[in-house]
C-alpha cells in the first residue's frame, strides 16, 4: 500500500431534502473542481426552520483529497 498525503478542505452543504441530500450536494459539488476525492467527516448539522416545520438542512463537512505526486 502506497503512502498518501490529503489535503483537507472544509464545505458547507444544504438541500431542503434531507441531511443524506446535504451532503451528496456538496460532495457532487466538490467533485467538479477538485480531483481525488477520497473521503468526508459531517463536523455540523443544523437547519433552518419556516412555519414551525424543518425547511433545510445544512451540514459542515470536512473533506479529504489525494494530493497528486510528482
């Protein structure tokens, strides 16, 4: 098995879906303009509530990418 070095980057995420939905937002999202996408960590969950009813959702992820080798 290879060594590998990660760059961690932090994202905020939201979907008026579910929490699940928050985070493939912000993952696919991500994933458009960074490569090596290898793993995330949900550091926050919170959501915004409208008429007594949850209205989004929003999480903070830690996500971790390969960085590329010489």
């Amino acid at each position: 098995m290879a060594d590998h070095v990660y760059k961690i980057v932090e994202l905020a995420g939201s979907s008026e879906t579910s929490i699940e939905d928050a985070i493939q937002v912000a993952v696919t999202k991500a994933s458009k303009s960074l490569r090596n996408l290898r793993w995330f960590e949900v550091r926050e969950t919170r959501g915004h509530i409208e008429g007594g009813r949850v209205a989004h959702f929003q999480v903070v992820l830690r996500v971790g990418f390969t960085v590329d080798e010489d």
